[in-house]
C-alpha cells in the first residue's frame, strides 16, 4: 500500500511581538484601535494595487486585508486566505510581519501572487506560502488551532458569470474593455464562482465548517461579500452567508459596511424613474466572525 504523503506546512504561528500583553488581541495602540471603532471603512488605491480585471475579474485593495491584519493579529501570528486569488491578502502579511497561507483553484493566479511576492523587498522572517489547491483540503496542509485570522472575499456566487452589462455606469462609459464579456474565474465545477447563489453559500459553509478547528479559539473569520442582482432581484448573499458561518459553528461578532463611494466613478442613474434599487458597486459587507472560545 502506498503511505500517504504528508501535507503539513511547516510554518511558524506564534506571535514575534514581545511588548503586547497577553490578553492584547493585536499590536495596535489606544488610539490607532479607535480609529477602526467605527463600523464605516473605506479604502484607497496605492500604486502597487493591481487593478486590471483582464488580470483578475474582481480585485480588491492591499488596504483591506491589511486593516484587518492588524485588528486581528500580532506579528509572526499565522493568516489564512481561503480564496487567495493573485495574493493580496499576502501582500499585506509580508509587509505587517504575518506569516500567511493562501490556497487558490487557478494555477495562473497563484503564479502571479508568486510573482507579486517576489518583488516586495523585505528583511522579515516571515513565510507566505500559496498553494494551488481545493479549499476544502486545507486541513490537509495546516494543523488545529494555527491560525489567528481567516480572511477572504470569496467569488460572490455566479455574479460574474454572465456577460457584464455594466448598468451601474454611465450610458457612454458602459462600453468599455469589460462590455458583454463573461469573465468567470474558470470553469472548474469547484470553482464556487459557477454556482447559483444558495449552493454556493452551502459549499462555502462546507468549507468554513472544515477550517474552524483550525482557527484558535477566539481568532476572528472576515469575509468580504456583496448581494448579488438578477434579473430584477436581490440575492441577499451577506444573509446566506451569515446563517451558514452559524450553522457550522462560528459566531457573528460585527458588520462593517465597506464605502466604496470614492472608487466608483461615473456612476449612472440606475433604475430611474419607477425602480428603486440601491447602486450596490457604492458599498459592500466585512463580515466578522469568529471562534467562540472554550466554555
């Protein structure tokens, strides 16, 4: 019989910091903790961002995975990113002394967050490691009890498997690059970007149901996720998400609402003058959650 080959990562998760109390949940000051207290969070663009979607169809800034590393760890504490896409949340680890895994179904986006690795110049120890893998094989590769944050922005169900319409611009910005094209993330039938929203948000839970006993009791889940319109109806995928995280086990400790006002430009008048509908490209949900300790 062939033995089994051995999976586990070997990569450090305590925290490096030596001036944090034991009860501090980060590194953070009084008053740079205040300045997250509000539920309101909006982000900036910098010049290493990657923002070309014939890169990747649904990019995010390094400033919001970094946010929440910083609320939610210390230095040399281990971060996980589920759905690490081209590697941003990795980014943000490398640069805040974080060691971090990212596990991705498409070999050319973990190539290219290799690559976006390989050009930050940086003295720190830390690992970032990216794995081309199913994310419901984690377990495989990370021991129990390791991981002090999961953070991830997920596919948000089929949204993007649909040739883009672009309704929420204007009407002579709506041809642009992206015009009637589907830019789906593969075709893999694994790829929760396939599924029709309630489906997704039952594989999503199969595999935050796997990574829970992973997380260290307390360590806090994001999960960065919008609603999702079809045909004239709202799919209210924060909810969905939200009822099967608790299902599985965690518990829902905030919402934030991520302001998304100043990176939407030339927004067009969307439903006007008999259907109301809010222009959902304006803001989307940090969902945190997050292990409940040991009773």
């Amino acid at each position: 019989m062939k033995k089994e080959e051995n999976k586990k990562l070997n990569i450090q998760h305590n925290r490096i910091c030596k001036e944090c109390g034991p009860t501090h949940i980060n590194c953070l000051t009084a008053k740079e903790w205040m300045k997250s207290q509000v539920a309101l969070w909006e982000f900036f663009y910098e010049e290493r961002d990657i923002r070309d979607r014939n890169i990747h169809p649904a990019v995010f800034p390094i400033a919001l995975p970094a946010k929440c590393i910083e609320l939610f760890t210390h230095k040399g504490e281990l971060v996980l990113d589920p759905f690490a896409g081209i590697g941003t949340t990795l980014v943000a680890a490398k640069d805040l002394e974080r060691n971090a895994v990212g596990f991705d179904l498409k070999k050319e986006y973990i190539a290219f967050a290799n690559k976006r690795l390989s050009k930050i110049k940086s003295q720190n120890k830390t690992k970032q490691i990216t794995i081309c893998e199913d994310s419901i094989n984690i377990p495989d590769y990370l021991d129990e009890e390791t991981i002090s944050l999961c953070i991830a922005s997920p596919p948000y169900a089929n949204m993007l498997n649909r040739a883009r319409l672009n309704k929420s611009l204007r009407g002579n910005q709506r041809k642009n690059g992206q015009y009637k094209k589907i830019q789906q993330y593969s075709n893999n039938p694994r790829d929760l970007g396939t599924m029709e929203s309630q489906k997704f948000a039952e594989e999503l839970g199969k595999i935050y149901e796997k990574i829970l006993p992973l997380l260290k009791p307390k360590a806090h889940c994001i999960i960065n996720i919008t609603d999702l319109w079809w045909e004239n109806k709202r799919y209210p995928l924060h909810i969905y998400v939200t009822e099967v995280l608790e299902k599985v086990g965690y518990e829902l400790r905030n919402i934030i609402i991520w302001d998304r006002r100043n990176l939407v430009n030339g927004a067009g008048i969307f439903g006007w003058p008999s259907n109301y509908i809010t222009l959902g490209t304006t803001f989307e949900y940090i969902l945190d959650f997050w292990r409940p300790p040991k009773r």
